[in-house]
C-alpha cells in the first residue's frame, strides 16, 4: 500500500507544479463547486495510477486543481462508495495520496437522510460528529506508522474552528444552517421506518452512505476536516415517505447553490 501511495502523489505531482494544502471531496450531485474554481488543471481518475477504476456508473470522476478564491485547491469530483463493491482500502485511497502530496485541510459533502425532527428538506448540516456503521473499518490490518497511530484519537473529528467559521459565514450570508450527528451506513437501501428511529435513538441527525471512511483515514493522517451535509429525504417518525435515488438528487441540485456558496466562502476565510 506504501508503495502505491508513493507512486500515485508522485504521478500528480509531476503533473501539477503548484500544489494545494487544501482538498474537497464534492458528493453525488453536488459537484457544481468545481464551476467556481479557476485556472483549472484536470485529471481524470482512470489516468491516474493505483486509483479504483469505477464499475458502476458510467462516469468515473476526476481530480481538478486550481483556485477557489484565495486559496489553491483540489477537488475530487466523484468518490468511490463502499455499496459499489470497493474494499475500505479502495474507498479511502485517495485521502491517502492526499495527505502523501501535502493537503492539510480535507472538506466533504455528502447527501443524506434527515432524523431530526428540525429538520426539512434542503437544510444544510454541518457536520459535528459521526457515528460509525459500516460493517468494516479502514484502519482494520497492519497499521503503517508513517499514515498515523495505531490507535488514533477521534475526540476532534470534525475541526471546531471550521464548523464556528461556517456559522458565520452562514449568517453572513442569511443561510439556514443546522448542525447534528452524521450516522455511517453501507447501504445501498434507504433505511426502514425503524432503523431511522434507531439512528435517531443512538444520537444521529442525518443518515447516509459515505464520508465516515474517508474522514477515518483523513483523521489517521493528522488533517483537518469540516463536512457537510444536504438533507435531501426525511426519516423522521410519522412522516417517513418513500424515498428514491431521483428525489435525492433532485433535492441535492436545489440545495446546491447554498452548500456551494457555504464551502467557498469558507474555503476563502479560513486559515490553512
Ligand atoms: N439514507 C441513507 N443515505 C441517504 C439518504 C437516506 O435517507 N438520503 C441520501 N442518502
């Protein structure tokens, strides 16, 4: 894994002169961020060594650098899901070539399932916590000291002065925004009417199907991380309804433009 991992940074970084600190990993459906980054410099994954070739969708996604407003980034538009199939390792591979080329600070987006009751459809969440389902952990084998600990510390996943700067810019701007607990799961299905009940019991707020390996292994490597979600169907009890792949997207795309304006800003205020 080393080896890959050292082979992939150096392939990206004989292609980019000028490498960011900073990375996004923009969810299904929320990729319209990449339309703000300028001077772009774009490789496609199935270019890239060592990286998983996608199966399922047609599409398999690309890395893009350039500039977000005062800061160099690079954003990953596509990720790999653990339900398509690929091993943990596979999912989070590119967080780790991430941190092999530098990147300190990782944001993440993501769609998921709403179990608050405060919650309504296109809120934005900024993430807090997580809660970890997924039947396999990213970390689970030998343990590279060179990546991070073998028993990394989690009381900080989500960096506290990221999620205070994205309350401002929220009112700067007059955005909805909540904050809650994110739940993990593999999927592929949606849940139950019981097991929203019982991601709300256990301390979530919303519920989805990625971002937890990738913030795992982010964490392991000493990166900060900020992530959001878009709540885009409701698991709330008494009003859960039928929920499908097409309703998610299209609540994703309507809620895009705030969760776009939210990560810019914030990207553009930060200090890396
Ligand atoms: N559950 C799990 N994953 C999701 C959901 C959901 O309700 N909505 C979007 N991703």
């Amino acid at each position: 894994m080393l080896d890959k991992i050292k082979q992939t940074a150096a392939y990206i970084n004989s292609k980019v002169a000028d490498m960011p600190k900073t990375a996004i990993i923009l969810g299904t459906g929320l990729g319209e961020l990449v339309n703000h980054i300028e001077n772009q410099y774009v490789i496609p994954y199935e270019e890239i060594p060592n990286f998983p070739v996608s199966t399922v969708e047609g599409h398999s996604g690309k890395l893009i650098f350039g500039n977000l407003g005062n800061k160099r980034i690079m954003a990953m538009q596509g990720r790999f899901h653990f339900y398509e199939g690929y091993s943990m390792q596979q999912v989070t591979f590119p967080v780790r070539v991430m941190k092999a080329l530098g990147i300190k600070t990782m944001f993440v987006s993501n769609s998921a399932g709403g179990i608050n009751p405060n919650f309504k459809i296109g809120d934005i969440m900024v993430i807090t916590d997580h809660i970890n389902l997924f039947p396999e952990h990213p970390l689970r084998g030998k343990n590279y000291n060179e990546l991070g600990p073998r028993f990394p510390e989690m009381s900080e996943a989500y960096s506290h002065r990221l999620i205070n700067d994205a309350f401002k810019v929220a009112e700067e701007n007059n955005i909805r925004l909540v904050k809650g607990v994110y739940v993990g799961t593999q999927g592929p299905t949606f849940e139950t009417p019981a097991e929203y009940k019982y991601f709300h019991i256990i301390g979530g707020d919303a519920v989805g199907m990625s971002t937890v390996p990738e913030v795992i292994v982010a964490r392991h490597g000493d990166m900060e991380v900020f992530g959001v979600s878009v709540i885009t169907d409701l698991g709330i009890e008494g009003i859960v309804e039928k929920v499908s792949h097409e309703e998610v997207q299209k609540a994703a795309a309507m809620a895009q433009p705030k969760m776009t304006l939210i990560m810019k800003e914030l990207i553009n205020k930060f200090e890396e």
